[in-house]
C-alpha cells in the first residue's frame, strides 16, 4: 500500500503548465520505444543489442524518468535516468544510474539546434561525456553517447541507440 502512494506521488499525466512549452524537450519521447543498439570500442570492434526505453512525467509534471533495458536483461540490471527542467538555467539536471553496476552520471541537457545534448564533467577536468538525442520524429530518435579524455578536444562515439516508438 505504501509503494503505491509514492508510486502516486511521483508520476504525472502532463507537463507542468508554466513550463509546458519547455518540458516538451524531453516530454516528445513520453511513451515506449523499442531500441536498437551499437556499442563501440576503442579497437574499432563492435557490439549489437536491443531492448527498451520507456519514459514516463513525473513530480507533478517538472520532471521525466525513464527506464532503459537490454532484451534478457533480469529486473535488478536495469538502468534509469531522472530529468528535471531548471527554469533559473533554462536547462535540466540529469542524473543517470545503473546500480547494479555502481554506475551514476550527472548531466545537465538544453536544446542545441535540432539536438538535445546533454554533457556531465565529473571531478576530472579532462574526462566528459556527451550524450545526444538527435534526428527527432514523432516517431524515432537516434542517441550517441560519447566521451572525452581530453577535455573535449576529441570526442569518441561509445554507443549509439535508435529508437522506434511503440506507444504513446
């Protein structure tokens, strides 16, 4: 019973209506969306995978979380990404994590052109991640997902994901 109130706490049906406009960065890809997968290696050697991203509003409408997982995968590997749009920054703190795999990203995401990047630079300077959402429909989305050892001088492309919707 008390999982289901913070359950009913945190989802949302809509976007905030203040924000509305602004939210709709990442409330587009609201609904379920089969994924294809790449991951690449440094050795130019490369992995494929599918799996599934849903995205859901939440916190009274300021806020998206999503939950991404490999086909196969047991419930407890499962990753998820919490976004929430800062209107003092005109941009939203993201946070990425996988537990299982001690894994946890801080971002933050603005609209670029046609793009959604969202960059984090951890304690280290020189070590970045870049993750884009890029070629946006209503209806598919391809997201990259670099990194940077060099301050952003140079960036490589570790995974890419292209995402088919399969529900609204």
């Amino acid at each position: 019973m008390k999982q289901t109130f913070v359950f009913n706490l945190l989802s949302a049906s809509a976007p905030y209506t203040d924000y509305a406009d602004r939210l709709m960065l990442y409330g587009q890809f609201v609904g379920a969306w089969k994924m294809e997968a790449i991951w690449h290696s440094p050795d130019g050697s490369a992995r494929k995978g599918g799996g599934e991203w849903h995205f859901a509003w939440i916190l009274g409408g300021r806020g998206i979380q999503d939950v991404l997982f490999a086909d196969g995968a047991p419930s407890h590997k499962y990753g998820t990404t919490l976004r929430c749009y800062d209107p003092s920054i005109d941009a939203w703190h993201i946070t990425w994590m996988q537990p299982y795999g001690g894994e946890y990203v801080h971002l933050i995401g603005k609209g670029i052109g046609d793009r959604i990047v969202q960059e984090s630079q951890g304690t280290d300077p020189q070590q970045r991640e870049r993750w884009s959402f890029t070629e946006i429909t209503p209806h598919s989305f391809l997201w990259l997902g670099e990194v940077s050892r060099d301050g952003g001088a140079n960036w490589f492309l570790e995974q890419e994901m292209r995402g088919k919707r399969i529900s609204v």
